[in-house]
C-alpha cells in the first residue's frame, strides 16, 4: 500500500490483486511443472481453491509486512528484491508451520520450492516493469513551488525522497532577484 504522509492510499487494492493473481500463476505454474507438464494436479486435489487461496493470503500478509507496498521501496530495486525474498521465506515458514498443523491444507512436493521461485521472479518482474512504466510514461504534473526558505527546501525533499514519481519541481519563486541561479 502506497503511503502518502503517514496514510495508506486507496491504489493498494490494485497492487494487492495484481499482486495476488501474480502469486497463483506462480503457484499453477509450479504445480504445472512439477506434475511434468500434466493438469493431473489440478483434477484430483481436494480443497485445491482452499490451499490456494491460503498462499495467496499468507503471502500478501507476508508483502504487507515487509512494506512491499511502500512506493519508496520500489525505486530500490536490490532493496526489493531483498524485502521480496525476505517476506516470501516468512511466508513459506508461515506456509510449514500450518502444512504441519493441518496436513490436509498441503500441496504436493515439489509445487512449494517450485512455486517459490516463480513467485519470486513474478512478483519482482512486475515491480520493475511498474517503476519504468511510472518512469517513462506516466506524465507529470509540474510544479512551481513559491519561496526557497526552510519550508520550501523541506517540501521539496519531500517530494525527491519519498517517491512521488507524478510530480516534477521546475523551479522556485522569490522576492529576491540575487537568488536568481542559485541552487536550492
């Protein structure tokens, strides 16, 4: 969830579902290729929408907590990495822990180390390709900001330092003409 002064935006549901639908490709495309290219898993599992669906649930938890929904995070993309892979082994320990309470919530072996990995790429894919497409082609809305005393210089490291990738500052305006040229 994007954080915008302290306060969660509402563009986090589509990162979420994204986020989400990324993860169960990630799991049919391990169960797909565990089972040698065969759908013989998806036929026969009981509770398949169950055990699916309580991945999907405790890896977006998982993302949650590692705030991989911050848009600070996304324009580090090794500190991204590092927090995706970090938030998608708490969610496989999560994942064991439960598989050995109720045995019956388990997927077939090899579909949870295969998963994790395409999981992985997936989910990192996407947040890449995310941050260049903001880059490129996202048009910005310039700004004009009116002084280059102390509040000025804080709005303006404002919006360098914490992500806000829709906004680029064009200048400054002041009373003094000496300031003109002057770096801020």
């Amino acid at each position: 969830m994007f954080k915008i002064n302290g306060f969660r935006s509402s563009t986090s549901w589509l990162f979420g579902f994204i986020d989400s639908i990324l993860i169960l490709v990630g799991m049919v495309s391990g169960g797909y290729l565990r089972f040698s290219m065969s759908f013989y898993f998806f036929y026969y599992e009981d509770y398949l929408i169950l055990r699916l669906m309580l991945v999907v649930l405790v890896t977006q938890v998982c993302f949650y907590y590692f705030d991989l929904y911050d848009s600070k995070v996304f324009k580090e993309r090794k500190k991204t990495g590092f927090l995706l892979l970090g938030a998608l082994i708490a969610s496989r320990i999560v994942l064991a822990v439960v598989y050995y309470m109720a045995p019956f919530l388990s997927l077939g072996r090899g579909i949870f180390a295969i998963s994790f990995f395409l999981i992985l790429f997936f989910t990192f894919g996407w947040r890449v390709l995310y941050t260049y497409a903001v880059k490129t082609w996202a048009s910005k809305e310039k700004i004009l900001i009116i002084g280059t005393g102390e509040l000025a210089k804080k709005i303006k490291g404002e919006i360098l330092d914490n992500g806000y990738e829709g906004f680029e500052i064009v200048g400054f305006i002041d009373e003094n003409r000496d300031k003109i040229g002057r770096s801020i």
